[in-house]
C-alpha cells in the first residue's frame, strides 16, 4: 500500500512491522520510506460513521481527534508526560465518543472526557487544560477549581 513519508513526502515505503494497537480496535503499523529510508508509524482503523461535534455557538463541525491532540500537547508542556500518553488519553477520548448512540457529541463533553483522564496522569497539565476549556473568567474561578482539586485529593 503507498504511503507518503511525512520527512520527505514520498509515495511509497513498505511495512516494517505490524501488530495490534492497546486499544484493541486498530493496527500499528511501522513503515520505512522507500525514498529516504527513515521510519514513521501509522494506524489502521476501522471506517466509522462520522462524529459530529456542537460546539458552544451551536456549530457543527467534523470530529477531529488531532485537535484533542494539540489540547494535550499545549497543557502538558514541559511536563513529564510522554507523547504515548497524550496518544492513548486522545485514544480512549475518541472510542468513548465513537461508542455512544448519538452521532453528535458537544465540545464540553469531549473536554469533560479529556479532564477526567488527564487528571489521573498530571495535575499540573490538568490545571492548564481545565483554564482553557472552562475559560476561567477570573482568579475566583481559577481557585474555586483548585479547592475541588484539594478536596477530592483529601477524600
């Protein structure tokens, strides 16, 4: 099957090695391009029906998993949390979402998911993504979250 490189964007490489994801329902794939020789990982995935996500305004837009992607990638920066994580959290967040009767999930839900996760991995990262999710209006918001995060830590 070709494949373009995303080094050098050549059509071609061949399948290094294969085997199942974590998460059951796909298949890791490590390719080496036939044009420069390095390696790069793709997934296999089963075509789903399309996800429609509402966002706040009442818009409709596609479901794209990168966007919770680059979420995790900015709240965990510079953090000790590695790209397989951010990888797996975006994972589950999307087969939670592709497993749900409805073909429309709000963006609030989608965020909702990705904080639950995301706070078992790092609070810090927690924290930055939960100030701009829930846009913190001022510091009283800001330190509201806080105390919920030190009161369930006491429970």
């Amino acid at each position: 099957m070709a494949m373009k490189c995303p080094y050098c964007g050549y059509q071609d490489s061949k399948v290094v090695d294969s085997r199942p994801a974590e998460d059951g329902g796909s298949i890791r794939r490590r390719r080496e391009c036939l044009g420069c020789g390095k390696r790069f990982t793709t997934y296999e995935t089963v075509e789903t029906l399309p996800l429609i996500v509402v966002k706040k305004d009442g818009s409709r837009q596609g479901f794209d998993r990168n966007k919770i992607l680059k979420g995790l990638i900015h709240a965990c920066d510079q953090r000790r949390v590695g790209m397989e994580t951010m990888m797996a959290i975006t994972d589950q967040v999307e087969q939670e979402a592709q497993n749900s009767i409805s073909r429309e999930i709000s963006t609030q839900r989608i965020g909702e998911m990705v904080m639950e996760r995301l706070k078992k991995v790092d609070e810090v990262s927690y924290v930055r993504f939960a100030s701009v999710y829930r846009e913190f209006k001022d510091m009283d918001s800001f330190m509201d979250e806080l105390r919920r995060m030190m009161d369930e830590k006491m429970n």
